[in-house]
C-alpha cells in the first residue's frame, strides 16, 4: 500500500505547487506583494503531505524533529524570531516556536549522530537504509531554506515574497521520492533538489521574454529606428497617460545636451533604486511636455511569475540538469 500511496502524495504536492503558485502570481501582479496569510494558508497542505509521507515511511523521532527544524526556521520570514524579551514574558506564539528550535535541535544532532556516519556513496547507490536517505532529504531541504534566506537577507533575492516561495517549495518537495517526473531520463543517479530544479527552469523562461517583447513591439509596430530595436528586446511602447497605474520601469528621460538643449533619452537599464510615485509623475509630466505621447518602458515582472509556468517543465522533465546530461552525455 506503500506505494501507490506515496504516489497520491506526489499528485498532491503538485496540485498544492500549481495552485499556490497561481494565486501567488496573481496577487503579486494585482497588489505587488503577496501577504503572509499566502503562505500561512498553504504551509497546511505542506504540513499535512510531509507528516504523511514522514508517517507511512516510519520515519523516526529525530527526522521528524529535523523537519520541525526545517519548518520552523522557515517561518521566521513569515511571523518573525522569538526574542528573550518575548519568552519571559510568557507570549503564546514566540514559547511555542522557541520550544520547536529546542525539538529541532535535539532532532538534528541527534540525527546527525546516528545517520551521518557511514560512506556518503550508498546514499547514492541505493544500499543506504531508508530511515538514513530519508533524514539527508529533509536535511537538504533544510539546507535549501538556509540557502534563500541567506539569499534573501543579502539581498540576492530581492523580493521577499520570492525567497518565502522557494523556502516553501523546499519543503513542500524534500526530494523525488514521490514526484516522478513524465519523461525522466533513465540511468540518473544524481539529481539537484527540486526547488533548485524549478529555480533553474525558472530562469529559462525569464530567456524567454526578450523574444515576447520583441514580438509584441514588431506587432505594435514599434520598430522604426535601429534605436528601437536596442530598446524593443527588454522594453514596451506604452501611452504616457497611463504609466503611472501600471507596474513599469519608466526607460525614458528628459536629459540636457551639451548645446543647452532638451531631449528624450532611452536608457537601457532599470534604474537602481526604484522613484516613489511623485518622482515618477514629474517624469511623465517632463516627457508630455516634450511632446512625447508614448514612452519606452520596463514591465516589473515579479519572479514567482515566471516560476508558475516552470512547474509545466518540471513536471514533464524534472531535473534540468539531469536531462541535460542525459541528452548530451
């Protein structure tokens, strides 16, 4: 019974991807961020999907206590690290997560002690124990959290919503145990985590939108100069008028040439800091009275966007990597 039910799990946990990712998508384009109630609501089904597959593999006390770790190190973007102040004062929610830390940490060296030792090649050969593969995968996905948060608090991922979608897709698919994708290549001995997976196919897709915007700006017929096609590859022709409501980076603006003279100039990259409303109103307003009607512009595409089409790839292919090596290999 084993089995096929590990199997319900894996339609599960991609059916929990597909629509977390969807909503999150939606609200990030409509609101420009995505609320922690998001992912408080879908770390349930995360939750409920693991302890059951932790249950039906008989995990033992430490692994489930290192996926307590796992959890509860993740939710610190979400409702934030209990302080000292807060535990002596006998607040409810910091007592019970830092009584998770202390569970977590007995479950993690524990664990270590009792699964670490032993060649790391029967974890790849298959001659580990069960109980010892798994306590590695929910240690790696442990260790994939650590990764974005210390991505996100160095400010390599920019966006906070971002970091808080791969740290959830990191414990919602530990491992490939129960996801197989359609077409895996066979022979694959070795495969990067998932979440790292559809990171990478995420960033395939960001390599599909110069060809989008070129194609929109050819259909527009925004195309009339060598200077638009530099610009056509990351940028749109948008009326000036309204700019201010949509979620753009405006590449237009008004310089001062060297004859004392004014202009309109496209810059080619984003600006570094992004303006406040009132900056880019006079911005707009400075162009209008140029005479401009249209500007180029920058569409701000949040990253959990691009990654809701990677899961199609991910879920027929799985392993970018993987696949790559067994094509070329």
């Amino acid at each position: 019974m084993a089995e096929p039910t590990l199997e319900i799990l894996g339609y599960a946990r991609w059916f929990s991807l597909a629509a977390c990712f969807a909503i999150g998508a939606w609200l990030d384009n409509r609101d420009r961020r995505i609320p922690n109630e998001h992912w408080i609501a879908w770390s349930k089904p995360l939750v409920f999907i693991w302890g059951l597959e932790l249950m039906i593999k008989g995990a033992d006390w430490t692994i489930w206590a290192s996926a307590l770790a796992a959890l509860s190190f993740a939710s610190v973007s979400v409702i934030g690290r209990p302080t000292i102040a807060s535990i002596l004062k006998a607040e409810k929610m910091d007592v019970a997560v830092a009584f998770c830390y202390l569970i977590g940490a007995a479950g993690v060296i524990f664990g270590a002690m009792k699964y670490a030792p032993g060649d790391a090649l029967s974890l790849l050969d298959g001659t580990a124990s069960e109980q010892r593969v798994l306590w590695f995968e929910v240690m790696l996905a442990f260790a994939m959290v650590i990764v974005f948060e210390l991505a996100w608090r160095l400010r390599l991922l920019h966006g906070g919503a971002d970091a808080k979608a791969l740290m959830w897709v990191a414990l919602m698919l530990p491992s490939w145990d129960t996801l197989a994708p359609i077409f895996q290549p066979s022979g694959v001995v070795l495969s990067t985590p998932p979440v790292f997976s559809l990171f990478i196919w995420g960033g395939l897709a960001f390599l599909l939108l110069p060809l989008i915007l070129l194609s929109l700006n050819i259909k527009n017929g925004n195309l009339k100069s060598f200077k638009d096609l530099r610009m056509a590859w990351h940028s749109i022709r948008m009326p000036l008028d309204i700019v201010r409501e949509k979620h753009v980076w405006l590449m237009d603006h008004v310089i001062e040439k060297p004859d004392s003279s004014v202009g309109v100039q496209s810059r080619r990259r984003v600006p570094r800091r992004t303006p406040s409303a009132e900056e880019l109103s006079k911005q707009v307003d400075a162009l209008i009275e140029q005479g401009a009607v249209s500007a180029w512009v920058s569409p701000k595409i949040p990253l959990i966007t691009m990654f809701f089409p990677a899961i199609i790839p991910l879920f027929l292919f799985g392993d970018p990597i993987a696949l790559a090596y067994a094509l070329l290999g």
